[in-house]
C-alpha cells in the first residue's frame, strides 16, 4: 500500500521501499500527444530533481502528472479545478 500523496512523494516512497518501479505507471499531461496524455514507466525516469522528473533527458514537471498507477490501481489522481 503506497501512502504518500504528492507525486514526488509516491515516486520516492516507491524506490526507497525497494519497489519495482517498472509496475508503476504515470500519465502525465503533454501536448500535441494523442489526448494531451502521455503514459510512461516510472523505471523510465532518470531523475528526480526540485519539482521535476527526468524522462529521456526531458524535465517534466510534476504539475503536469495526472494519475500514478501502481500494479493497476491508481494511487494518485488529479482533480480537475
């Protein structure tokens, strides 16, 4: 069970407990993509730096994450304002 709330939080939460990363999920908005959503692997990410992810060499910024699915069930979601 992921505890964490933030996204930054629920990254960490997952390597620092020694879980697979590969079995997390993260949509995050991206423009131009089909939808404006981009779905990648957590074990993608290279970095975690300040208020960012760092995804083939991109800065994503955690604003734009969306949902966190770990093994199928979301553990993050954000609302629409």
């Amino acid at each position: 069970m992921i505890r964490s709330r933030t996204p930054k939080e629920i990254l960490n939460e997952i390597k620092w407990r020694g879980l697979n990363l590969e079995d997390c999920e993260i949509v995050y908005l991206h423009r131009g993509a089909p939808g404006d959503r981009k779905v990648v692997s957590a074990g993608e990410i290279e970095g975690i730096e300040g208020g960012f992810m760092i995804i083939r060499g991109k800065m994503i910024p955690f604003h734009r994450v969306l949902e966190i699915r770990f093994k199928g069930e979301t553990v993050f979601k954000r609302r629409r304002t």
